[in-house]
C-alpha cells in the first residue's frame, strides 16, 4: 500500500498521535477537493474517523479564508 502525502499544516491539526490509513485517504480527498471546489461524497462504518478526517481537512482552508 502506497502513502499518501498529508500536508504539514494538517497533521499539526490533528488530534490524535497517528492517522489511520483509511482516515488519511479521507483527509487527502476531502482537502483536494475542497482546494478544487469540488464536491465530494463519503460513507463508511461507524468508528472510522470520518468526522475527525472531515474536519482535519476543512480548517485549514477554512483559516486560509478567514472563516
């Protein structure tokens, strides 16, 4: 399995010692679209870290504009 490349202004954010492999996927889709403004849907089983994932990725673009 390859790794992916989370930017340092996220793993600073994060709130937990580690990202779990599918929570960095998560995190890498959801910030790549975001920057694209695109949308993106996402499901999984509970306890995944989808919500964590989803805001790891969001408050950074949030900061980059003011919100």
């Amino acid at each position: 399995m390859t790794s992916i490349r989370i930017p340092t202004e996220i793993i600073d954010i994060f709130p937990y010692k580690n990202i779990r492999p599918i929570q960095d996927k998560l995190i890498f889709t959801i910030h790549s679209a975001l920057k694209e403004r695109k949308n993106v849907i996402i499901e999984g089983a509970n306890g995944l870290g989808k919500t964590v994932a989803t805001l790891t990725a969001c408050i950074p673009i949030a900061k980059e504009h003011g919100l």
